[in-house]
C-alpha cells in the first residue's frame, strides 16, 4: 500500500510538473513564433522601404538631367537592378495612371499587362503603401509589396514599387520552428530528469510518515523523519517526530497509570478479600472482628477516595472541568479549610500561622481553588512533625497572587522534587508516613493551578521545611469594591 500510496503521488507531482512545464514551453514558442514573424514583416517592410526611397532618388536625380520632362530607361533599369540584387526584390517604376515604365525583370515582367489599381496609386502617392498579398492580381502568390512617390516640386512625377517574395516568411518561420523544437526537447529532457528527482526526494518524507503511521498503529513510536531545510516539508516532518514524541510520552503515561492503578486497587483489595474470609471461615475469633471490619471499612474508603480522584482526574484532562471565576478572600478560603482538620492539627499540637492577616482577594474558581488548597493542607498536616508549625504566606507582584504553605518537618531530597506531581507517586519517606494516600493528590493541585494559568513552585530544606507555592491572578479592584458593598448589604 506505501508504494502505492507513494507511485500515486509521485505520478500526481511529475505529470503535473511536467505538464506545466509543456504547456510553459509551448505558450513561449507560440508567443516566440508570433513576435518571429511581426519582427520579419517589420524588417522586410523597413527594408523595402529603404530600397524605394533609394530608387526614388535615383529616379528623380535621372529626371533632373532631362527637366523632369523624360526618363533614361537603360539607365534607371540598370541602377534598379543594382539594388534589388541586394535583397533579391523586384523594382519597377509606374506613371501616375499606373501604368508600368520599367521593370526589373525585364522581358519576363508581367506588370505591363496589369495597371496598377487607383487605390493602391492612391496610398503609394501619400508615401504609405504596403502590402502582403497579390497586388490586385499581378502576383500569383503572396509578395511584400512598397510604394513610394516620386515627388518634384510637391508634384507626383511617378510612383517606385518594391516588392519580394512573402514565401520567406514561412522558410523564416520554419527554420525558427525547427530550432526551437530541438531546444525545446533538450528543454523537456533536462527539465523531467531534474523533476523526477526533486519529486523523489518531496515525496519521500511523506512516504516515510506514511511507514511511520502504520508502526503508530502498532504500538511503536521509535520513527524518526529525517529533517533538512526548513520549507514546509521539513515543517511537517519536524511536526511529525514531535508528535511521535508525543504519542511516545503519552503512551508510556498511559501503561504506568494502568500499573499504578493496579498495584493501587489490588493492595486494599487483597486486603478486604482477606480480612472477610478470615471473617467467614473463622480464621479470625468473633472478639476481633470488629476490629478487621474496621480496618475493611477503610479500605473501602481508601477505594472511594481513590477512585473520585481518578474521576476528577479524568474530567479535568477531557476538559469537562471548566473554570467559573469569581472574586474572593483566599485567606478565608483557607481559614475554613484547616477548620476542617481541626481534630488532626490538636492531636499532633500543630501550630498555625500566617492566617491573621487582611483579606486577599483573587480571581478563580472558587470550588477548584478549595480543592487545591485542601490538598496542599492534608499533605502539610500529614508530613509535619509532631509539635511542628505550618504557616501560610501571601505576596503580590503586579496582577499575580502568590500563596505559599510551609510545614516543619523533615523535607523531600532534592532529587525527587521534580516527579512529586507524577500519578500516584509516592516517596519513600511518604510511604512510610502516609497509609491512606493514593498519591494523586498533587498531581491534582498541579492541574488545577495550570488550569488557572498559574505556576506552582516547590521548595525544600531536609530536616526542615517544605514549602508549596501557587499563584493566581490579583482580583479587579473594582470588583472587590463591589464585592464589599454587596456584602454590606447583605449584613445591613
């Protein structure tokens, strides 16, 4: 089917080319051949022309020596016969009635049984007579033919013809034909040779995309196209390796996360199989049952959890998840949210700072934003040591909102910073504190604070802190004082 596909185009492209380049040399011969034989009538007409006046001026001069009474036959023949053998044409001399006087030709002339039209006198007595035909029959084929007056003293004394043979044309013509034609064939040759190989060498990287495709349809997405120049065929191949690097990324995202979620689902499943089998066949005494169903009931809500963040997840990367901007105080936002881990922070004797501060207002969704910062605060009060602080900070730079929260504790190496935001990563020193996470929840936060068009920034000292940084956009002032007039309403 490739070299189908490839014959096909290849044909396309050089029938094409080649026929642009026919109908190219074709128009320019028919265009040559036309200014040919503009170019040879003009010259010829220049020519005779010339012949005429010169024959003009020999006539007259032969008059003056007679007081332009009489003409001396033998004499003008002989100095027309001089200039016609020059350009091979035929001069006579006619009266004003038309009537022959003398001819080249000589006894052979036909032009005494003819007299010459009072039309054709007519235009050859103003000076501007020429023609390519007969000359009313005289001639039995096609002659160029001049007129000129003989002129004294602003009196027409007789008229000088001048004509050739118009068959020379056609020879002229002919010769140019055949040289053209050899020029064109060398033309053509060269040119279909030079065409079938930069065809070639254009259709290859389509074809190799083409051989590519198939071996994307199989899984493998280690072609590369080679790229050279930067005409829009390299363009397409330069897109093509990036998006075979692209589907190869996505590729390799999407087998870990089909064997992260199944180590994932298989652990508390093993384990809720487990615990209510023991349940059943009585490997586990009655007295402790409740104690294992308790520990089932967890897994069962690990499961849960799990899976409504792979849900959310999966909405967010379809797009589904759209963002409703709304002004708010994101400190209040925050306030309420580590309300809601209360119990926890009492238990550790956590410390809390940073929140008694004025109000900061940003524009973002707000539910979205609850999800981030939720996540951010369960992570800080699970990784903080006992009796550690957690504090939050806030900063404006322009139009951007940065909020950052901190937690004592022992800190991530620096070398696992930049996979924190991958699927269901854990570090080790998490696994060990973190029981119920599924490792989802910063990927989370990172979609969400991207969705938003704002960074997120991870910083950490071991043995001392963490610290996750996110940014927003800085609420219209005006919007915020509309938010608070509208909230004084409401109180009043």
């Amino acid at each position: 089917m490739r070299k189908n596909y490839q014959k096909s185009l290849f044909l396309r492209y050089f029938s094409v080319s080649s026929s642009m380049i026919l109908v190219g040399i074709t128009l320019v011969g028919v265009l040559f051949a036309g200014f040919s034989i503009k170019y040879f009538r003009e010259s010829k007409k220049k020519q005779l022309t010339v012949n005429a006046e010169q024959a003009a001026a020999l006539t007259l001069a032969d008059m003056s020596n007679y007081g332009y009474r009489k003409i001396s036959y033998n004499t003008l023949q002989n100095d027309y016969r001089i200039i016609s053998a020059t350009t091979g044409s035929i001069i006579f001399l006619t009266d004003t009635d038309g009537q022959m006087l003398i001819c080249t030709e000589g006894e052979t002339c036909n032009h005494r049984t003819y007299t010459i039209s009072d039309d054709v006198m007519e235009k050859a007595a103003a000076g501007n007579f020429f023609e390519a035909g007969t000359l009313g029959g005289i001639y039995e084929t096609s002659y160029y033919t001049v007129g000129t007056p003989v002129v004294y003293d602003g009196a027409v004394m007789a008229v000088i013809f001048v004509s050739a043979d118009a068959s020379e044309l056609w020879q002229y013509v002919l010769d140019i034909i055949d040289i053209y034609f050899v020029c064109a064939i060398i033309a053509i040759f060269v040119s279909s040779v030079v065409i079938y190989f930069v065809t070639q060498s254009q259709i290859k990287p389509l074809a190799m995309m083409v051989s590519a495709t198939k071996s994307f349809a199989e899984g493998d997405f280690s072609t590369h196209i080679p790229v050279t120049g930067s005409d829009e065929i390299a363009q397409l191949a330069t897109a093509f390796n990036n998006m075979a690097m692209s589907l190869a990324d996505l590729e390799s995202v999407r087998r870990s996360f089909i064997a992260n979620v199944s180590h994932e689902l298989k652990t508390p499943m093993m384990t809720i199989g487990g615990f209510i089998d023991g349940i059943l066949d009585g490997t586990i005494p009655e007295e402790k049952q409740h104690d294992y169903l308790v520990l089932v009931s967890e897994e069962v809500r690990r499961l849960s959890r799990m899976v409504k963040a792979m849900l959310g997840i999966a909405r967010i990367e379809a797009g589904e998840t759209q963002i409703v901007p709304s002004v708010f105080d994101i400190n209040e936002l925050i306030c309420r949210t580590v309300f809601s881990f209360e119990q926890k922070i009492e238990e550790r004797h956590l410390e809390i700072e940073g929140l008694d501060v004025e109000p900061v207002y940003v524009c973002a969704d707000n539910d979205l934003i609850h999800q981030v910062v939720f996540n951010l605060i369960d992570n800080a009060v699970k990784f903080t040591s006992d009796a550690g602080t957690i504090s939050f900070s806030y900063k404006q730079e322009r139009d951007r909102v940065f909020i950052a929260v901190r937690n004592t504790g022992e800190g991530i190496p620096q070398h696992e910073i930049p996979r924190l935001f991958d699927r269901f990563y854990k570090s080790d020193k998490s696994r060990s504190q973190d029981k119920s996470g599924v490792g989802l929840g910063l990927y989370i936060v990172q979609t969400l604070v991207k969705l938003h068009k704002g960074d997120l920034i991870v910083s950490s000292v071991e043995g001392e802190y963490v610290e996750f940084a996110f940014s927003l956009d800085a609420a219209d002032p005006k919007a915020v004082k509309e938010l608070k007039k509208h909230r004084s309403t409401e109180a009043s």
